[in-house]
C-alpha cells in the first residue's frame, strides 16, 4: 500500500510536577500512514470540537493508532476494540466537511 511517510519527534519538556526533564533525547521514528495526516488535522480543525493544539494530538494520534490498527488488523489485541474504533471513524468521518 502507498503510504506518506513522516518523521515523528516527541520532546518531553517537563515532568508532572513542573521539574525540568530527566530525558536527554526526544523519542524520533519515523512511520507511514495511508492517510495526508496535515489535510486530515485541517479537517478536523473544521468541526471546530477542539482548540488547534488539542485538535492536533487528536487527529495525529488517532492517524498514527489507526495505522496500527489496518496494519495488524489480525492481531487479537484488537479483536474486541476494532469494530467499536471503525463505527467511531465513521461516525467522526461524516462530521468532517469535505475537502
């Protein structure tokens, strides 16, 4: 399957309680998705359900677990989840106005 490719950089900045990191590295890997994952966040932007940096790690993580998903769809960790996480892909699809 043709795929975008992307690099993803998590840097973690502070801890829970406000104390500087402890790690010195930010995690980096790099991944495909069947999706244009910048177009799918625009989109979702569109619904106007969240502020863009929430709707951002919303539609980027939802893309990087549903790639999972497709890719291991035989996998029985996803058994029971992947007909409810489908219906909800659907149901979120509708709501998205078209490009």
């Amino acid at each position: 399957m043709k795929q975008h490719r992307y690099l993803i950089t998590v840097k973690h900045l502070a801890d829970a309680n406000g104390q500087p990191s402890a790690y010195d590295k930010p995690m980096q890997f790099e991944v495909g998705n069947h999706d244009d994952v910048f177009a799918v966040v625009e989109r979702v932007k569109r619904r106007g359900d969240f502020d863009d940096t929430t709707t951002a790690a919303f539609a980027v993580g939802l893309k990087l677990f549903s790639e999972v998903m497709i890719e291991n769809r035989g996998n029985l960790l996803f058994e029971e989840f992947s007909p409810h996480f489908f219906e909800f892909m659907k149901k979120l699809k509708k709501g998205i106005p078209p490009d």
